[in-house]
C-alpha cells in the first residue's frame, strides 16, 4: 500500500514543506483518493482550491490545494467517513 508521500509530489518531502503539518504524516498508509474534478468526493474542509485528497490510515484527510497566487498547500483535517 502507499503513503502519503508516495502519493504527493516529490518537492514534499524537502523545501518550504519541510515543516509543513502534513509531514507528520507522511509514512501513514493512503485509504483512499479522491478526486472531486473528476467525479470523486469533494473535499470536506474549507480550502477552496483542492484538486485531490487522501482519506489515511490514522482517521485524517490530506488535501493537495493548488491556489495560483500561493503556490500548494496541504491542508490536514480529522476525517468522518460518515460527514460525507
């Protein structure tokens, strides 16, 4: 199975993401991926621009959030798989 950073580009794990929330959970295990402009789930946080997200392991979602005035961002949130 693969981890979260098997699934986020490379640039995530060095850089400007070296202290970014979601490294800490860069070895937990990928559920599931969902791609909302393709037909998969929306993403239940409040970032605006994710382009796909991760449910893992550990009961918490990862979102890869592209904002063209930012650059990417990874938003972390405790997941309910019943919020749906």
């Amino acid at each position: 199975m693969k981890t979260l950073k098997d699934v986020l580009p490379t640039e995530f794990m060095g850089g400007e993401y070296v202290n970014d929330k979601a490294r800490k959970h860069a070895d937990v295990q990928v559920t599931a991926t969902h791609d909302p402009y393709n037909g998969g789930l929306r993403w239940p946080g409040s970032h605006k621009n994710v382009v796909i997200w991760y449910e893992l392991a550990n009961g918490k979602a990862v979102g890869w959030n592209e904002n063209m005035s930012r650059g990417w961002s990874f938003p972390v949130i405790t997941y309910k798989k019943d919020a749906r």
